[in-house]
C-alpha cells in the first residue's frame, strides 16, 4: 500500500479520499491488511465509528483472531 495515503490521514480534509483509494484497493485485493487497518483508522478519524468496527472485525478474521 501507498505510504502517502497513510500520511494523508494526518490531513482531516483528506480523509474522504484516502476511504475512496483504500476501497479501491480492497476491491482488488480484498485480505490486504494493511489497507484494512489503514482504512479501519481513516473511518475512526472521521468519526464513522461503526464502519470502523465493521473494518476491525474483518481484519481479525484474517487474523485468526489474533488481530
């Protein structure tokens, strides 16, 4: 995954578009982890708290529940 996008989460008038190319991301690499807990911390700094909870449980199934 791209670093700039995770920098980007420092910026709150970012956020709209580091969510859009993380699902973007996700939509071709739908287990990549790293875009998960990346996006999981963009829906949290935007408040979106239930997405963000959606994100986590998705990424401790990946984990084996070790997430």
């Amino acid at each position: 995954m791209d670093r700039r996008l995770a920098t980007l989460l420092q910026y709150p008038g970012a956020l709209t578009e580091v969510k859009r190319a993380l699902g973007d991301i996700l939509d071709s690499l739908p287990n990549n982890k790293v875009a998960l807990k990346t996006l999981g911390e963009a829906y949290i700094k935007s408040e979106n708290f239930a997405e963000a909870f959606d994100v986590s449980i998705r990424l401790d199934s990946l984990t084996g529940g070790k997430g």
